[in-house]
C-alpha cells in the first residue's frame, strides 16, 4: 500500500508541477533541395511553465512503404545556449538523400529533457508524461 501511495504522489506532483497536455508541440518539416536532397527541420516548442537547459531526441526515417530506414540522434538545445522559455520554440535540421520513388517520413521522439535550475533529467512520453532517467 505504501509504494502505491508513492507511485501516486509522485504522479500528482509532477502533473503539477509539469502542468497537464501536451508539453511539446512538435512539427517535422520535409523540404526538397537542389532535387537531390531533403532537408527535414524539428520543431519543438516548449508548453512547459519552466524554461528548458538541454532538449535532445531521435529522428526516425520511414521508407515510402512504413518501414524503418534509420534513426539518428539530434540534439535540439544544448546546455551551453540560452535556455528554451516558455511559449518559445528551438529548431534543428538534418539532411537526408531524396528517394524519388515514394517519398520518406520521419518522427521526431524526444529522448532528454533537463530544466532549468533542476539538476535531474527526464524524458517525456505521449502517453506516460515525463520519466526520470538520471
């Protein structure tokens, strides 16, 4: 009973202090280059109340036909630049071939999340709100 207490507690806090929706606002931009390449931008705005040190994720490719290609890495903020304020969004690029044939999705799944003035380290799930990983 009292580990459920806790499991349950510690639920309320962080929908406090972490508010309730959608943290995030992620937008994924395809844009085709020099008919050769697509360059695909991520947007992510912060809809938390607190200002973000460091934003990090994974972007994924699909084939035309849903399959999985790659997955790269991409930080979106770095703890050494301006935090991200509320309200406020960062965007990062990478650069992909063009496949003329069927054209490649991409998801952007974010990985860590650090808060400004708060020393540990989450990420955040659509469906399970934020983890805390360190």
């Amino acid at each position: 009973d009292m580990i459920k207490y806790i499991i349950i507690m510690l639920h309320l806090i962080s929908t406090i202090i972490y508010g309730k929706g959608q943290p995030f606002e992620i937008e994924i931009r395809p844009r085709i280059i020099d008919d050769f390449k697509v360059i695909v931008n991520i947007e992510v705005e912060n809809g938390v109340k607190k200002p973000i040190d460091l934003l990090e994720g994974f972007i994924t490719e699909f084939d035309g036909e849903g399959k999985f290609k790659n997955e790269k890495r991409i930080t979106v903020l770095y703890k050494y630049e301006p935090p991200l304020q509320p309200g406020y969004s960062a965007t990062k690029s990478v650069i992909y071939p063009l496949i003329k044939t069927k054209p490649h999705t991409y998801e952007f799944k974010i990985s860590k999340v650090k808060f400004m003035g708060d020393s540990r380290i989450f990420t955040w799930h659509k469906k399970a709100g934020f983890i805390r990983i360190d």
